[in-house]
C-alpha cells in the first residue's frame, strides 16, 4: 500500500510538472499577428540602450498552481527561412501575482508589482543556444527562462507580473557591427488577419508556361460605428485571359493534395468548403485595378465577401484556393492556384489578455514609469 501511495504521489506531481498554461489562450496553436524583440534580443551598437525594464502582465484566469518557469516561441513570419544565431542575455525576472490586469496596467512600474514578489532568476547570463529555422508555423516554445534553484511563484489565479530587468545582450556584434535581432511571436489586437501560402500552382493556355495562375486571400475587419464587417478578399493572377475564378473557403486542406490534370493539384478539402464566391474578371488597363503591375497581366480575378462580424470567429482558419475556368489548359478544363491558409483576425473589443510596460536607454532602472502597450505582449508558456 505504501508503494501504491509513493506511485500515486509520484505520478500526481509529474503530472503538476507536466502542465503548461498559454497566454493569450488563443494562440496556443495559432501564430500570432506580431513579433518583438523586446527586452531580450533588442540590437543596438550602443550598449545602454540595450538596457531595459520591461515588465508584462498577464491575465491567466483561472488557472492555478507554482510557477516554476517561462518559455517564448520565435515569430514564423519575420525573417523566415533565417537561423537563430546562439545569443546570450545580461538578466533579471522577478513574479508576482499583479495588482493589475492586462486592461488596467499602471505606466508605473510599481503600481503592478504585487506584494508577493519572487526573484525567480537573480542577475545573470542567460545562454539561448542556436535554433534553426523550420517552416511550421507556429514555431515551438523553445526559448525557456531558466528559474534558479527551487525558485517559483506560488499563484492562485488572476493576473501575473512579470518583471523583467536587462542590461546587456550579444545580439549586436561589436566586431563585424552586424545585428542578429531574433524575433519573438507576440500579440496584438489586430483588424487584420494573417495567411501563409504553400503549395504549386498550375498552368493556364494563355500563359505558354511562363507564369503559373497563383492566388492569395486575406481578410480584414471593419467598423462603422459599433458594427462590425469581415472582408474576405482573394486575388488571383495569370489565368485565362477574361475568365473568371472561383474562391474555394474551406474549413481544412487534404493532408495529402490531389493531383489534377495539367499537373495541377486539389488541396482544399471538398468535404468541408464553405462557400464558393466568384471573381470579376480583370484586364489590363481596366479600371478595376487597384494595383499596377509589370509586364500586364492577364486573367486578373478578385473577389471579396462581407460577412458579419462574431466573436466566435476570432482567429478561425479557413483555407482558400482559386479555381479558374481554362478550357484549353488540360483535360478537366479548370486550372488551380496554389493553397492559402487564413487566420481570421483575432480582434476582441475588450482586448487581449496581456500588456506591456517598457523603458529603455539610460534611464531604464531609473525612471518610475514607462511606456504602456495595451492588448500586445509576448505570447508566453506557463510552466505549473
């Protein structure tokens, strides 16, 4: 029975250990719409201007227990395809249970602070080892905050101070006078949505296989008074000289594309589109552009939806492909634009749940207050 008991015990508290919390929520397993370098991996040929104070304050509800270390992802749009060079940063954290939240920040760095306030990692140089790039986004939780020996916060819900003091760091090399700024994926409050394209285009019988018929869509949120309207655009270019394309919105894309004729590729799952919305053909010259580009191209389609706004579609995914009718291209007589995946904007009229505060320069540690940043922070991993 004792060995039972010490197995239970054992198993409860790997599994405490085991647990993580991911704010803002949303973004958990979705990029987010921004990216910083603050206060870590901020370059510049000055060394005092390095320096900050730099604190965040994080709305985690509910979620409870000991605080026992901090991790940030690298942002997947900024410099994509670039390695993270080995870096090191001159730092402090301290937490606490703040006496704020993310909405009600104070621009006075001690009006957050909390009056249980833990050192968890004392004046050092933090190693972050070299991180090589990977096309998945978004990227994983990889840079971790190491806390000092038995160091934690005890938390019991509500919002979190996170303190933050640095005072140097080698992303800016002195002797070669380059800048290896790393990026970190934050949040923010944007109207705008997000998208990635992936995927081959194919052919249209116009374009004698020069340049394939490629597409892409974003979305994009407006507001008239307190109303607010989703727009979803999508754009496709060289196909069928006055032809009109189709905008395929789907809820997934097949894990495996489906070859088509003409060597073009299905990759919207048919199961699960939405909706399909037609395009208005352009031609060079036409009036209808919005955009000029060289040489002219020729089967110009855009479309674009109104949909009302819901809070329930906040960052949903749609995933978009363009469809074009071109009797001469292949057998089918359709050819297909590459894939784009959506993330629709993840705005929320009360704002997201983190916010930061920030000084730097020479008068980082000695100035009060700082700059405050409502609805926009790193988006970070709570190690309980």
């Amino acid at each position: 029975m004792k060995f039972a008991t010490s197995f239970a015990v054992a198993l409860l508290v790997g599994g405490l250990t085991a647990q993580t919390t991911v704010n803002p929520s949303e973004f958990k397993n979705a990029e987010g719409p921004s990216s910083n370098y603050y206060p870590y991996f901020y370059g510049h040929s000055r060394s005092i201007y390095r320096q900050f104070h730099y604190q965040e304050i994080h709305d985690l509800g509910t979620a409870k227990g000991a605080i026992k270390g901090i991790l940030y992802r690298r942002d997947g749009f900024a410099y994509s395809g670039s390695k993270s060079p080995a870096n090191w940063v001159d730092m402090e954290m301290a937490l606490s249970k703040a006496k704020t939240t993310s909405q009600t920040a104070s621009t006075t760095f001690t009006s957050n602070i909390g009056t249980n306030n833990v050192v968890v990692l004392k004046r050092k140089k933090v190693n972050f080892p070299s991180y090589p790039w990977l096309p998945t986004r978004p990227q994983p939780f990889f840079f971790s905050i190491p806390f000092d020996q038995g160091k934690f916060l005890a938390f019991t819900g509500g919002s979190v101070c996170v303190d933050i003091k640095v005072w140097d760091n080698s992303v800016y090399n002195a002797t070669t006078r380059v800048y290896n700024r790393i990026y970190l994926d934050a949040a923010s409050n944007s109207t705008s949505g997000t998208y990635s394209r992936r995927g081959r285009a194919c052919y249209s019988s116009d374009q004698n296989n020069i340049l394939p018929f490629y597409g892409y869509a974003y979305s994009y949120l407006y507001r008239s008074g307190s109303t607010y309207t989703l727009r979803l655009y999508g754009y496709s270019y060289y196909g069928l000289k006055g032809g009109t394309g189709i905008m395929l919105i789907a809820a997934k894309a097949l894990p495996t594309p489906i070859p088509m004729p003409g060597s073009c590729y299905l990759y919207v799952d048919p199961t699960s589109i939405l909706m399909m919305v037609p395009g208005t053909g352009v031609g060079y010259n036409s009036q209808k552009y919005t955009t000029y580009y060289y040489p002219p191209y020729q089967g110009n389609t855009r479309q674009y939806l109104n949909l009302p706004w819901s809070n329930s579609l906040r960052n949903a995914k749609l995933e978009v492909q363009m469809v074009g009718f071109d009797p001469k291209a292949n057998s089918l007589g359709w050819t297909f634009t590459n894939l784009t995946s959506m993330n629709l904007p993840n705005y929320n009229p009360k704002g997201l749940s983190v916010s930061r505060i920030y000084r730097n320069g020479s008068t980082a540690f000695t100035s009060p207050t700082g700059y405050y940043h409502k609805s926009y922070g790193l988006i970070t991993t709570f190690k309980m």
